[in-house]
C-alpha cells in the first residue's frame, strides 16, 4: 500500500500562484503514475493531471493546461504541482492519488489517495 501525503493548499487571491506537493511512502517501488485530482462541493472528483515516474511526461486536462505544471522527483518519491494564474474555478480539494498501472483519466484507475489538501481562490 503507499499512502500519499499531500501539502501546500491555502487561500490566494485570482491570478494568483500555489505549488503542492505530494510525498508518497509505503510500498512506493509499485508506483507507475501518479496523479492529481480536486473536487468541488456538490461535483464530481474531476483529473488535473498526472505523470508517469519512467518517463516523466506530464498529462493536463484542458481546463488547467497552460498554467498548471506537473513535475517529479523520483529519489524523493514526491510530486509536485506549480499553479499559476489561478481562477475561482479552480477551487477544490486537491487529492493526490497512486496508481501500480499506467492509469490515465479516470479515478478509479487509481489505487491510493491521500486525504487532500483545500485550495480556495478568491476573485
């Protein structure tokens, strides 16, 4: 089992900038991907993005592509994710999640989630 850590949400103003991160322990030689989802009261758990730990390419959904980066740092089993011009639409609890497959959009593709981190932008 890993277990997820995630870290760094607050309260910025629109146009604003955070960076999460996502410190992973446990069982973490199983990792494949790892990913970052967020949802807002009342909706759906919706992707933000997630990146393969082989080859390191990161995946955005359209909403976030362009101001949102995804990156890795093997050695220290964390990922990280710098948003830029933030939008209150963006506001959400972001979870981070582990996936022992090459897991893409979907969330149950993934295996362990962290508790999450809230993220509140102000207009």
């Amino acid at each position: 089992q890993v277990q997820p850590v995630e870290s760094g949400g607050g309260l910025v103003q629109a146009g604003g900038s955070l960076r999460l991160s996502c410190a992973a322990t446990g069982r973490t030689f199983s990792i494949n991907v790892m990913g970052w989802f967020r949802q807002a009261p009342g909706k759906e758990r919706e992707f933000v993005s997630r990146i393969s730990w082989s080859d390191g390419n990161p995946i955005y959904a359209d909403s976030v592509k362009g101001r949102f980066t995804m990156s890795r740092d093997n050695a220290k089993n964390t990922v990280y994710l710098q948003m830029n011009s933030l939008k209150p639409e963006d506001t959400a609890i972001y979870y981070c999640a582990a996936s022992k497959f090459m897991a893409h959009f979907r969330d149950y593709e993934y295996d362990d989630w962290g508790q999450g981190t809230q993220v509140t932008v102000s207009s």
